[in-house]
C-alpha cells in the first residue's frame, strides 16, 4: 500500500539519521574519555598535516579545495598532540559539512603579530581556518560552542564545546568570526610558553 511504504520509508529515513547521530556522538564521547598522548614539544605544522590525512578524501570528493600557508620557522609547543588533532580534526569536519562543492578551506599558522585579537605578540601560535561556507547567523555565534547546539540533523552538538574546553585546558582560546552565506573563520591560539 502506498500510505504504509511511504511511512515505513520515512521510518528507515529516521532510523537512518538516528544511527548517524548515535555513531557522532559515540565518536565524540570516545575521544572525550580515550587516554591522549602526553603533552611533548610538538611542531602545529606537522599535527596540521596529520589531523588532515582521515578527511582529506572526504575534502576532495566534496570538491573542496585546501590552501596551507604554513610558517615554518614556528616553535615547538608543549602540548598532547592527539588533543590538538581532535580539535582541528572537529573544525576540519564542521568546515566540511558548511562549504558545498567548488568552495575552499583556508589554513594558516603564524605567530601572533599584534594586538588586534587582544593577544600579545610572538606569544602565541596562531591557526587560522577559513572555509567560504554557508557562514553562521549572528544570533548562532553565541550558541555554537554550547554542548548540544547542533544545526545539522545528524549532529550531536559537542565537537566544538569539547574543542573550546580542549584549547582552554593548555591556556589558549578558540575565536570565530564569521559573514553568513560567505564563510567563517575560527582561530585558535595556543600560547607558547606556559
Ligand atoms: N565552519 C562552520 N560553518 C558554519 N557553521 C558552523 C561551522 N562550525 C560550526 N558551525 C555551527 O555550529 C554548530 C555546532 O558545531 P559542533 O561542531 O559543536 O556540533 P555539530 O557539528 O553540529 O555536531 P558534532 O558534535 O558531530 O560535531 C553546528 O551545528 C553548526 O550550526
Ligand atoms: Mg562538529
């Protein structure tokens, strides 16, 4: 009958979409609870590049293009490198899911070079992510890193609540700026001596 297969299509559709989130959120609680790496003195370039290589297929069948600019005179900096990794890896997928095919995701490291983001300069490691998403509203900006927000339908709401504990934890800050319907970009600032 055709009222009882569009429901039960519907249904599968729910199931589907439930599933996802439970896997999301398991992904999430995992890494929240696995033991990470003890923190050594780690190159960000290099964490950069590893925190890319599960997603980089991902990036290129959504024909979303990668841009590093990465400085490379930058010091070490005494961090877990799996907890740097969980947080690029959460904006890398965030940056995935906002921006359609043709867009592009911008990375960049650099010191902190002046005050125009309140922090001192040389102090810092800054990474810069860029994509040309469909950008977060105003009103949203303020919801974005609490647990649970979520816009997406099999979203779970914690990757960036984690991300924000995770860089505040080691002393630094998570920042987003960000035009709806152009992009957004979030900065992460890590300081270099603590
Ligand atoms: N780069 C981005 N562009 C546009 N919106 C974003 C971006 N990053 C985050 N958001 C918004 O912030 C919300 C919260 O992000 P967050 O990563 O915490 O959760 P999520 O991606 O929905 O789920 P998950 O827990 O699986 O990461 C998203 O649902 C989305 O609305
Ligand atoms: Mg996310």
């Amino acid at each position: 009958m055709p009222t009882t297969s569009c429901s039960t299509a519907k249904l599968l559709e729910v199931a589907k979409t439930e599933n996802d989130r439970i896997a999301n959120l398991v992904r999430q609680l995992t890494g929240l609870y696995n033991s990470t790496s003890a923190p050594s003195y780690t190159d960000i370039n290099f964490v950069i590049s590893e925190a890319l290589v599960p997603i980089q297929g991902e990036l290129i069948e959504s024909g979303i293009q990668v841009k590093r600019t990465l400085d490379s005179e930058l010091p070490r900096i005494f961090v877990s490198t799996d907890n740097v990794k969980r947080v690029l890896y959460n904006l890398f997928l965030n940056a995935k899911d906002a921006t359609s095919n043709g867009g592009r995701l911008n990375i960049t490291t650099q010191l902190s070079t002046s005050d125009d983001i309140g922090l001192a300069k040389d102090k810092f490691i800054l990474i810069e992510m860029g994509d040309t998403g469909k950008g977060i509203m105003p009103a949203e900006i303020a919801q974005i890193f609490t647990p649970f927000y979520s816009t997406k339908e099999n979203g779970v709401g914690l990757g960036l609540w984690i991300s924000k504990r995770i860089i505040e934890d080691i002393g630094g800050q998570i920042l987003v700026r960000s035009v709806a319907g152009q992009g957004s970009t979030f900065t992460i600032a890590l300081p270099i001596e603590r």
